[in-house]
C-alpha cells in the first residue's frame, strides 16, 4: 500500500531552519521528512521515495531543491512517480506561487486531511541532459551572475538579509547589469541571437498573425537580442510573470526572445514583470525543440540558478513529465 506523502528539504537553504523542521514535523512523521545536503544525497533520497511508493512528496528550498527532485523523479517510468508538491521555502518561489498557498504549514495540513487534490500535468524542458521548467541566455541569466556575485560578498549580519532579498536582486540590476547593457546598446556591441527549430512537424507556432508553424530547420528569429527564455511555467521568481504564454499547450513551451531596447524595457518594466506587455521587441512563440545559438558566449540559466556561459543550447520540451499538486 502506497505511503501518503513525504516532504523533501533542502539541509543547506537558508529558510530551512530548526523552527521550520519542528514546524514540518507537527504535521509529517519524521519517518516521512528528508533532508538533502547534496547532489548525491538527493539521487539516494529520490530512489528511496521511489522505492517506499510514496504517492505525494512536497520539495521545499527553493526552485533548485525543486527543479533538480523533478528532474530526478521525470526519469522514472511513469507509474513510479509521485504528485509533486511544493512548499514557498526558497528565495524566487517561481513554480510555488502556481500551486501553494504560501503557508507552509496550513499547506501540509490541508492536504494531509484531504489529499485528494487535483494535479497539474506540467511539461519539463530539457538541455544538456537536466530537466528543468525555466531557463535562458541572456540579460536573464546575466542579472543572475550579478546577483549572485553580490551575495557572494555579504555573507553575514544585515548586508546578507538585504543582498539575499528582491532589494539585493534589483540592487544587482540597478547599479551592475543594466549600466552594461546600456553601454553594448549605444556602441552597437550587442548580441546577435539564431533561434531554429529542431523538431520534426509543427514543432513551433507564433502568436502573430494567423498562427505561423515552423517546420524542422526553419529559423524562428535571427537578430540582436538582449534575451532568449524558455519556460514551462509563467514565472521566473519573485512574482515575475515573464512567460505568460507557458501552459497555453501543455505540449509545448514558451519561447520569448527580447530585441527590446533598455530604454523601452525601463519604463515598460512594470508590464514585463507581470506578463502584460504588448509591443516591439518582444517575439513569442510555442515550441517543442530549438536551437539557441549566439554570436558569443552569454551567460545561461537554469532554474533560476546561474549556469556560466553558453553560445548554442538545445531545448527539447519532455510533455507530461510531471504532476503538481494544487493546493488552492
């Protein structure tokens, strides 16, 4: 008989504090909690949660601690899969802000006295041989590197509360990334971006028009760009709905490459972050395998978290790899 569900932390996010463990115990037999310190420890843990038929795991630490269980867990057949759940315990919460509460507590309480939820078939990208809901080349990623070079030097007391918050995020844009993506667009030093599809068939569509399909080896976009995203899910972390498109076909992905001037991008900020832009500069399409390639190394993104630099990534959609819990 399958177990009811178990949750899975990250030991080394900042969030998972002793408070948090007791917290998570009043509702989940200690028997049923893992806490992950490591890449290997992870693989042992989710062949452990395979072979203990558990039917629910809830992942909590932020989108990497999620991102890397789902990756693990796609890759089991099918029927030996559990529903994900996810708890808002990291920095970002991209993907916890589609299916929780944000209460991580009331979240394990709702579900351990109903788990009769209904789930979300949820498709993953793949590249380079990890799965993943989000990632890309780009301003994106740059921001990331920013940011994280910033944490990196305020480790401890206050500065590290400000820097490891949506202040240090935008601290990092402010005054690092945005400075140097100005000076490349008045020098015309920008990058130039080649989008292709891969797949065989209708392996993309456009938004625009009547609906353009591209077949395999046909070029989607080829130009300067700042930014090429790709996404299953609608946000990139802290709220920001900058795939608005990500689950319109739960067959394919949303590709949203970004030609927009900084200018522009500044004072239509607001509308970006919340999905709501229309205008030049932004191209969108649904796809199932494209190429990535660029006319210099750019820096790459996974999940949300920085990944140094590509100049060519393939992203391959994997459908129905997943299935989330929704808890409101």
């Amino acid at each position: 008989m399958a177990k009811p569900f178990a949750v899975l932390l990250n030991a080394n996010a900042k969030r998972v504090s002793g408070a948090i463990r007791e917290m998570v115990s009043e509702v989940v037999d200690p028997e049923d909690i893992y806490y992950s310190s490591s890449q290997e420890e992870s693989g042992r843990i989710t062949q452990q949660i395979v072979d203990k038929g558990y039917s629910t795991v809830f992942a909590g630490g932020g989108d990497g601690t999620v991102i890397d269980f789902m990756d693990r867990i796609s890759r089991y057949p099918a029927a030996q899969r559990p529903m994900v759940g996810i708890l808002m315990l990291g920095t970002g919460n991209a993907m916890a802000r589609m299916v929780s509460s944000g209460y991580i507590l009331e979240d394990l309480k709702s579900f351990s006295v109903n788990a009769s939820r209904d789930g979300i078939n949820l498709a993953l990208l793949e590249a380079e041989n990890r799965r993943f809901t989000f990632g890309g080349l780009g301003i994106d990623a740059e921001i990331l590197n920013d940011y994280r070079d910033l944490k990196s030097r305020h480790r401890s007391g206050l500065r590290k509360s400000i820097a490891q918050s949506l202040g240090g995020y935008f601290f990092s844009f402010i005054f690092k990334t945005l400075p140097r993506l100005l000076r490349r667009q008045v020098f015309k030093n920008e990058v130039t971006v080649k989008v292709t599809a891969l797949a065989p068939g209708n392996s993309a569509i456009t938004f625009a028009g009547e609906g353009r399909t591209y077949a395999e080896g046909e070029v989607l976009y080829e130009g300067k760009a700042i930014v090429a995203m790709v996404g299953t899910v609608p946000y990139y972390g802290y709220g920001m709905k900058v795939m608005p498109f990500a689950g319109k076909d739960p067959a394919r992905a949303h590709l949203r490459v970004g030609s927009i001037s900084m200018w522009r991008a500044i004072f239509g900020f607001h509308k970006l972050w919340n999905g709501t832009y229309e205008g030049p500069g932004i191209h969108d399409f649904l796809i199932t395998a494209v190429r990535v390639e660029t006319d210099r190394p750019m820096p790459y993104q996974v999940g949300g978290d920085a990944a140094d630099y590509r100049q060519k990534v393939d992203f391959v959609v994997v459908p129905e790899a997943i299935k989330l819990v929704h808890l409101f």
